[in-house]
C-alpha cells in the first residue's frame, strides 16, 4: 500500500477502500471521478444499448417517452 500524505479512503456501504494511486492532483481527481461516475449515460441509439450494459456489473435502463 502507497504511504504518504494525503492518505485517502473511498466509503461504499460502509467499507473503505484504500487510495494506492499516484500522489499528484490528477491521479486522484480520476481516481475519485472514476468511482462517482457519471450520474446519468444518454444511450442515443439503441446499439448503444449492449456497450453500456456491459460497461458494469450494474447498471439502470430507462425507457422514456419524449415530451
């Protein structure tokens, strides 16, 4: 495991995750950008459909109707 300062943990569900990551800004932006993820994918086409669903081990599909 990486020592240094800052030492950063990641909480899901209550259980830590150590940082093991470089110690600049940039590693550790993309290493918290990387676990929150965006908050919504546009799926603009429906071949779209297959990459996404196999770009996790979860994912959410809404169908809606444009207003």
């Amino acid at each position: 495991m990486a020592q240094g300062f800052p030492t950063l943990k990641w909480f899901s569900d209550g259980e830590a995750s150590d940082y093991n990551g470089g110690r600049t800004e940039e590693t550790i932006v993309a290493w918290v950008s990387k676990r929150m993820g965006p908050a919504t994918t546009p799926l603009p086409a429906a071949s779209d459909f297959d990459t996404f669903k196999d770009s996790a081990d979860v994912v959410v599909v809404g169908f809606f109707e444009k207003e």
